[in-house]
C-alpha cells in the first residue's frame, strides 16, 4: 500500500489532565529560567526590591529606612523569601519561576472555558515565554508577582459562583494591587462587571458576590496599612503608597507616538478576532478577558508610559486571543507548515542557551556558577579591605546585598529616584531636589568607595546637570582603584 501513515501528534490533548498540564509547564519554566537563577544582576527594579525585602526582615517597614515606587507586598514577597532562605538568589528566581508557572496554569485554565485544551495548552506555553523571555524578565519583576495573583481571581469570577468565592477572589485582586497599584483599573472594571451583573440578573446572590470581592480587596489592603498604624505612621503609608505614584505619573510621561504602536497592535488584535468572530463578548470569560485587557491599557495611558516589562500585565490574556487567531487562519487555510519552523520555535530561548554557555564558562573559568559584578564588586573590595562605610553604588547597586551594607540614603535606594526631583517630598527629608541629595551624600557623607559602570554615563542623558556635577566631583576627588568586569570601583583621594 502506498498510503502514508498519519502521524500521530507530540500530545494526545484530549487526555491531558492538569497534573500534566503543570508537569510540562514547570518543566518548560525551570528550563528557561535556570540558567539566570546565578545571575546577580538582571534588573534593576529587582535588586532594589531585594533590598526593600532584606531591609524589612531586619525589622524596617519599607518607605522608612529603604524607599522605592512600589507598594508593599512587593517587597513582602522578598522578605518572605529571604527570612526562609537566607540571601539565596537561588530561591528568589526559583519562587520566581514558580509565579510564572501558577500564571500560566492558570491561563490554560481561563482557556478551556473558551476554546480547546490543545489552544489553552499552547496559549499557556505562549504566557510561559512571554514571562521569561526578551529583555529583562528573567528576574522577578513586580508584574510577574502580581500576575500570579490577578490571573486565579479572573479564573475565580470567570467559573464561580458561591460568594464566599469572590471572597478569595477579592483578597488575590487586593494582593495584585498592593502589588501593582495600576491593576486598581482592571480591578474596578471587573467590579463594574460583577455591579452589571447584579443590575442584569436581580438576584440577591450577585449584590453578595460584589460585596464579598469588594470586601477581600479591603481586607488585603486594610492588612497592608496594619503594620504602619500599629506604629502610628498611617500617613507614611498613604504618602508612599498612593501620593507618590499619582506624582510619578504625572512627571514622567512618554509621548503618545510611544504609547501608540502598544496600543495599536494590541486593539487590532482583539479588533481582528472579533470581526472574524474567533471572539464572542457574549461569552462571559471572554469578555472578562477583553475588559481586564482594556482596565490594563486604561492604566497605562493614566501613567503615561509603557516599559516592556509591563506589557506582562496583558500577556496571559492576549495570548489566549492570539493563539485563537492562529488556530483560525491554520484551520482556513490549512498551510503546510515546514518543520523548520520547528526548529525554529526550539532556538526561541536563545538567551537562555547563551546564558547556560555564559554559566559553564564561568564555572571552568571562576570556579563557580554565580556570576556578575554583584558577586565580583563584593568579593574584591572585601578581598583588598576596602572601606564600605557610605559605600554608594551609582551601578550595579545589588551589591549593598553581599556587603550587608545599606545604601547612603532613601533617594540611593534606587540610584535613578535620585533624580526623580517629584518624589523628594515623600522622602521624608530636608534636600528637596536630585542636586541637594547629591551634595549632600558626597560632601557631607564623603564615600570612601563608589562604584560606576565602566565607560558609561552616571545618570540618564536628560539629567545633564546631575551628570555634570557628578562626573566633574568624581574626577576631582577620586581615583580608579579596579575595574572588575564591567564595573570601576572608585576610592577617595
């Protein structure tokens, strides 16, 4: 017989359980990311809230020693960590890695209930990618901790009904936004769902469901404020938590040609999967995913900018949408795919092999896995006895971490809030702009160690008279003593 047998597919979708679902999905996970469990440094949003994180286990509310733009279960979620494992990078990407893993189990999940488990299947595949690749999202940033926690709430009011339910949904949505506070839009947006909801149905168990997720949402924050008023520094909370974001905002805005291509790509997609009726706003997890991508958008375009890091805030929902147009245009037209493709779709993580070689390179060469200049900084001046008191690093500021060492001052916390001159009010001290704190950490304070990155600007090419006072002090009063990798470590003549 001439005829060919058909192949038989990598995956018998219809038998998958979700014990394998997550199985595979942890494994995918782990594979991505291990490589960047030793890395010191990935970004710089996640070495100050390690920071945040060790300052609190030391027995420092955050905002009251340490400070940076984030509320406080961000730096919750690394005190937890690090009072368990100690300063283990190992852990923090290990429980990153593991945030990523419960975000997209939970979008297969949120998938089944509007199209197949091979579409959820790869859709959480997809979210898995998305959350782990390209840029700085190796580390744990504090859009993968709040997904983790938003994306189970969706799946709870998308298939529950019992108000005790809501309840727990409410307390996820109150932990993602004392996370994130810009989810506070997707958050109310489903809240107005679930209030149409109640309006549309006239029964007295939906008026329960909006009041207990209104009520977890309450108890989460009510939680965060506890430990300030206990204190009697209620208002240190509302300054850093809420009044500093709104004045953030307000002063560092993008233009609207870079917020356009986001919002363009984005509304096209779920414009282009409606008009081929891929999509059903009638479905209500369907809607809920389109109105929690809209409550995200709507924040955005309140704050005026968009990293990529925060377009984690919309992966797991867009991919769901995306993979739902492939699956049309595939069925349509039936192209034939080659298996270059495949092969293809294995190199995605390249950044991950680079970094596997980047790890076994190091391990032959140092001796070790761990590498970057948070572990190399640290063990050199140590290693030469260099002084560490008012010890600032202007780069590669993890390094405070090994040294046990803080930095010289709140607005130091993060090196670029120095020049951030609209949150100085809620620093809680008398320099009021980026010149006074700089003044007065190199007059006053008179590091005996900095640390820069080699050959590079100090501050951002905008800040051009914080530059131009710090290089030209730096030049008059200190020495190169190493250059250890890509970091120069500076002494005080």
């Amino acid at each position: 017989m001439n005829h060919r047998a058909r192949q038989k597919p990598l995956l018998n979708y219809a038998s998958l359980k979700n014990t394998s679902v997550f199985l595979i999905l942890s494994l995918v996970t782990l594979f991505i990311r291990l490589p960047f469990f030793f890395r010191d440094y990935i970004d710089r949003d996640e070495s100050t809230f390690i920071l945040l994180g060790q300052s609190w286990v030391d027995g420092n509310l955050p905002y009251s020693v340490l400070w940076d733009l984030k509320p406080p279960l961000t730096f919750a979620f690394f005190a937890l960590i690090i009072s368990i494992f100690g300063k283990s990078f190992i852990a923090i990407r290990l429980f990153g890695a593991l945030l990523v893993i419960v975000t997209a189990f939970f979008t297969y999940k949120i998938g089944l209930r509007i199209s197949t488990k091979k579409v959820s299947f790869w859709a959480s595949l997809l979210c898995v990618a998305l959350l782990s690749l390209f840029g700085s999202v190796q580390g744990v940033m504090s859009e993968h901790i709040c997904m983790a926690f938003f994306i189970p709430a969706l799946y709870l009011i998308a298939t529950k009904t019992n108000g005790y339910w809501f309840l727990i949904a409410g307390g996820l949505m109150g932990i993602c936004l004392m996370t994130k506070l810009n989810m506070a839009y997707p958050a109310l947006i489903l809240g107005l769902y679930l209030c149409y909801s109640l309006l549309k149905d006239k029964k007295t168990n939906s008026l329960w469901k909006v009041f207990m997720y209104l009520l977890g949402i309450l108890i989460i924050i009510s939680l965060t404020i506890l430990p300030y008023y206990l204190k009697g520094e209620s208002l240190l909370w509302w300054n850093s938590v809420i009044m500093a974001p709104l004045e953030y905002i307000e002063a560092r805005r993008y233009s609207i040609t870079k917020l356009a291509p986001s919002f363009i790509l984005i509304g096209s997609l779920i414009f282009l999967a409606w008009k081929k009726e891929i999509i059903s706003f009638k479905n209500k997890t369907t809607l809920l995913l389109v109105l929690s991508i809209t409550g995200v958008m709507l924040s955005f375009l309140k704050g005026g900018r968009i990293n990529g890091h925060y377009l984690i805030q919309v992966y797991p929902m867009l991919a769901l949408i995306f993979v739902l147009l492939v699956k049309h245009y595939i069925t349509i037209y039936r192209p034939k795919i080659p298996k270059a493709l495949f092969l293809l779709l294995l190199l995605a993580p390249v950044e991950s092999y680079l970094e596997y070689i980047n790890i076994i390179k190091n391990k032959l060469e140092q001796g070790t896995f761990y590498n970057g200049e948070g572990f190399s900084i640290p063990r050199y001046i140590m290693e030469n006895n260099l002084e560490t008191k008012n010890i600032f690093f202007l780069g590669y500021h993890i390094g405070y971490w090994p040294l046990d060492k803080l930095p010289p001052s709140k607005a130091a916390t993060h090196p670029s809030n120095i020049y951030r001159d609209e949150l100085y009010p809620f620093y809680n001290t008398s320099r009021k702009n980026s010149m006074d704190e700089l003044r007065y950490i190199m007059e006053e304070l008179q590091p005996k160690t900095i640390v820069i990155r080699k050959n590079k600007r100090i501050f951002d090419k905008k800040e051009i008279e914080e530059n131009e006072y710090i290089e030209a002090y730096l030049k008059k009063h200190y020495k190169v003593s190493a250059n250890v990798e890509n970091a120069t470590i500076l002494q005080r003549l």
